[in-house]
C-alpha cells in the first residue's frame, strides 16, 4: 500500500510539473513576436511547407529528412503549427524522461520534468521550429528503450538519429558502446538501418550512392568554404553553462561526474553491478560527452559551420536532467526527511529562478519581449512597401531574389519551384562570374547587410562590381549598418 501511495502522489507531481511548463510555454507564446532560430525556424517550415510538392525535400539533409516528415501534418497549419510540434514535443520528452526515471527506481522521478523543461536552453527554443527539440524526443525515447530492456527497438529508433541532426552520428558511436557493455553487440547491425533506408532512397532519387556523405550540408561547408563560421574557445560551451543547462544542472552534473568515478572504483572492488549507476557510465555521460567534446572541438577548430551556436544543446538537454537526476537520486537515498523535502522545493525554485535570465527573457510579470522579431523588419517592411509601390514584381520575368526565408513564408513563395516557374531566388544562386549570370532582366534584389552577405555570401562591394544589376532604392538603419537593405534591380 504503501509503494502505491508513494506511486500516485509522484504521479500528480508529474502531472502538476507539466502542467507548469505548459503554462510557461504559453506565456512564452503569447508573448513572443517571432520564433526562435530566426531564419533557421522559417526555413525548417518552408521544408515542411513545399515537401508535398517536391518529394525530394523529404530526403533533404538541410531539412533534416525525420524532421520534415514530422513536419508534414504540422505544416498546413502555417509556421505556428510547427510551433505547436515543439511545443508537444517538448513536453512529451519531459513526461517519457519521468517515465524513464520511474523504471529506473529513481526517487522523486517527477523532477526530471523541471530539470529539463526549465532549462534555460530548453525554454529558450520549444517556440520555434527548430529540430533540436524533436531530436530530444528521440533520445529519450531510446533511453526510455533501453530502460525497458528492449535493445533491439532502441537499435533500430537510434538509427534514424542522423537524420534528425547530423550529431546522431556521434550519439550512435556511444549506442554502440552501450551495446556492447551489455554483450549485445550482435545488435550493432541494427544500428545501421536507417543509414541503409536513406542510402538506398537518396541513390535512387539522385543517383549518387555517396549521397549521405557528399549532400551533408556540414561535409559541404568544409570542402567548399564557402564562408567562415569563425572559432573560438575550447570551453565555450562549459562557459556557457548558465545559458544551457543553468547553474544547478551542471552542478548536479558535475557532482554526478564525481560519483560515476566512485561507481568505477567500488566496481572494480566489489564486482557487483548497479543498473542505475551502469546507465549513468556506459550511457548518458558518453552520449553527452562525445556531443560536448565534438561541438567543442569543431567551435575551436573553426570547421563544419559552427558559429558556436549554443541551441544544438538542447538535443541532449534530457541527458544533463538524467544525470542531475542521478545525483539528487544518490542524496534522497540517505533518507534524511528535511533534506529531502527542501532538495524537492529547492529544485522548483532554483530551476523557475535561472530559467529566464539564462534565457535572457524577462519574466512573465515583467516589461519586454522574451523573443524578438528581427532588428531589421524595419528596413524589409520598407523595401517591400517599395517594390510593390513601384510595381517591380509586375513586369514580365520579374522575380524576387533575396536572402530570407521568412519572406517567403509571408509572401507564400517557393522556393524550389523549376527556374521557368519560380517567383523567387536565394541570392546565392547568382553566378558572379562575367557572362554567368542567368537571372532574368527585370530581376529585382533585396540585398540586407546581414543575411545576404554572410549566408550568400553577397557582400556590398560583390554586388556592386555586377554592373547589370541598378540599385533603385535603399533603406538604411538609424541604429546599426548591419541592418541595411538595398533594392536593385536588372537591367
């Protein structure tokens, strides 16, 4: 009786937490004037968006081929059904990892619900539409797997991760070690399917069996550089902790880190196996730690289009709770009633309190936008004012070249459509080489000093050197040249 008490009042702790983070998920919303990621969300819907009008999108590495089927039910419903798709899955990763902590017998398993969802990397990206957070569930449904002692599903699930985020890759290197540590190696195999699925589709469509490798939009970036991600810190992602996981998970982690060494040591000693301890060592501090190490080492290498962005984090955000977890767990079993009740409230306090500044979010009381729209709207909004005052987009073979995905998502345009049908160019696909230009006379260019010159890369003086194309208008910002937009059109 007593096991089913302490199982139903965890049960309505579970439930009270989640309710909790809908709730903050919804102020977010309502607050929010656009998505997180910025291009990167829109461009993930544009995916979504045309798929069903071009087949091919759907084994697109860019797009992330899982993450745009995911997409496809979402989609019709503008971006903000994608946003709705986050949103679930956000919290759905959050009740699976309480699922997970509950089969493993750690104390208290509703606090992975807060532990995740109220980091502050976590809350700063489920509004959006992004792939982070769909590769989060992922994972914590094959730890979730794993938990429940089926291998071989979690085989299988893990090997579709590189096809939700390129890193999947890395997190089946450490799946395997799992494996083999439980002496199932001859599942490895299995670790391999989807590899083989989208090998076997990719040469079918493009004829290139090496379609995997040489179509990675990462791979791509460094044999063509085709612009500088930058670099920087080795320890940038560690420095970062108070954005990422917030100061009480990483502590926890750390603390985690101490007792695993101690595990080892007791292991060798006694020979006598903990599951829960076996979990933390064989699978989420080598899941995590080839993930840190791996963006790490590419941030400080300058390779593969880093940018030291923090929100690939998010993807083993489940696997920092797990490990926090794991620690709190290891201080509840000392059965001391008063630490044990101010660890649960102190939990819930200390989480609410870091989420937002780490996010760089006002609180929900407080004055201020949690997720801005683009600091150069002003500018766009004018430029379009312009080119359809002027009538540009009438004249006949006129399309639209430009660096934004969001405007073809307002505009509804696609962006994939065959050359003699489309309304709408990126501006990379100019040819800056004299007498290689294909764009259509009367093309017209809304150049912004942000996108267009580090994402075409089509900095000021490149267009300017292309003497068919006349600036007509421009549109500059009273805060920042980074902001800038031009108009220009071909003659």
């Amino acid at each position: 009786m007593q096991a089913t008490a302490i199982i139903r009042r965890n049960a309505w702790a579970a439930w009270a937490s989640l309710g909790l983070l809908l709730l903050v998920y919804a102020l977010l919303w309502f607050q929010a004037e656009g998505p997180a990621g910025g291009q990167d969300s829109w461009n993930h819907f544009l995916y979504a968006r045309w798929a069903p009008f071009h087949p091919t999108l759907l084994l697109d590495q860019w797009g992330k081929p899982v993450f745009t089927l995911l997409a496809l039910p979402f989609a019709p419903f503008g971006i903000k059904g994608l946003y709705v798709l986050n949103l679930l899955a956000t919290l759905a990763t959050a009740w699976l990892g309480y699922l997970t902590c509950r089969r493993l017998g750690l104390r208290n398993p509703w606090m992975f619900i807060p532990l995740f969802g109220l980091q502050p990397l976590v809350l700063a990206n489920v509004h959006s539409a992004l792939t982070e957070p769909t590769n989060a569930l992922i994972l914590v449904a094959i730890v979730y797997l794993l938990a429940s002692k089926r291998l071989m599903s979690a085989a299988i699930a893990g090997s579709f991760l590189p096809y939700v985020r390129t890193e999947g890759f890395l997190l089946l290197g450490a799946l395997a070690l799992f494996l083999w540590v439980r002496s199932r190696n001859k599942l490895w195999p299995h670790l391999m399917i989807g590899s083989v699925l989208f090998a076997v589709l990719g040469a079918m469509v493009s004829g290139d069996w090496a379609w995997i490798v040489r179509q990675n939009p990462y791979v791509k970036q460094e044999v063509e550089k085709r612009f500088d991600p930058g670099h920087g810190n080795f320890w940038h992602y560690a420095e970062a902790q108070r954005e990422i996981w917030g100061p009480l998970v990483f502590g926890l982690m750390l603390v985690s880190l101490v007792l695993v060494l101690i595990y080892v040591f007791s292991r060798i000693k006694n020979k006598t196996p903990r599951e829960l301890s076996q979990m933390a060592l064989w699978l989420w501090w080598p899941m995590f730690g080839v993930f840190f190490l791996a963006h790490s080492w590419v941030w400080y290498s300058g390779s593969y289009g880093s940018h030291g962005l923090l929100r690939p984090f998010v993807v083993i955000a489940p696997l920092a709770a797990f490990l926090a977890h794991y620690s709190l767990h290891r201080l509840m079993i000392l059965d001391i009633a008063i630490l044990n009740r101010s660890a649960k409230i102190g939990v819930l306090l200390a989480m609410a309190a870091a989420a937002y500044p780490g996010s760089g979010f006002p609180y929900p009381w407080q004055k201020g936008i949690p997720i801005g729209g683009y600091e150069g709207s002003v500018q766009i909004d004018q430029a379009l004012t312009f080119i359809e005052e002027e009538r540009l987009l009438e004249q006949t073979g006129a399309v639209l070249v430009h660096q934004l995905p969001e405007l073809n998502v307002r505009l509804d345009l696609d962006p994939w459509a065959s050359p003699d049908k489309a309304k709408t160019f990126y501006m990379w696909s100019i040819d800056k080489r004299p007498g290689q230009d294909w764009m259509p006379t009367g093309a017209v260019l809304l150049w912004d000093n942000f996108h267009a010159r580090r994402d075409a890369p089509m900095p000021l003086s490149d267009l300017q050197a292309l003497t068919q194309y006349r600036e007509v208008a421009q549109f500059l910002s009273p805060s920042d040249s980074l902001y800038d937009v031009r108009v220009w059109v071909k003659d």
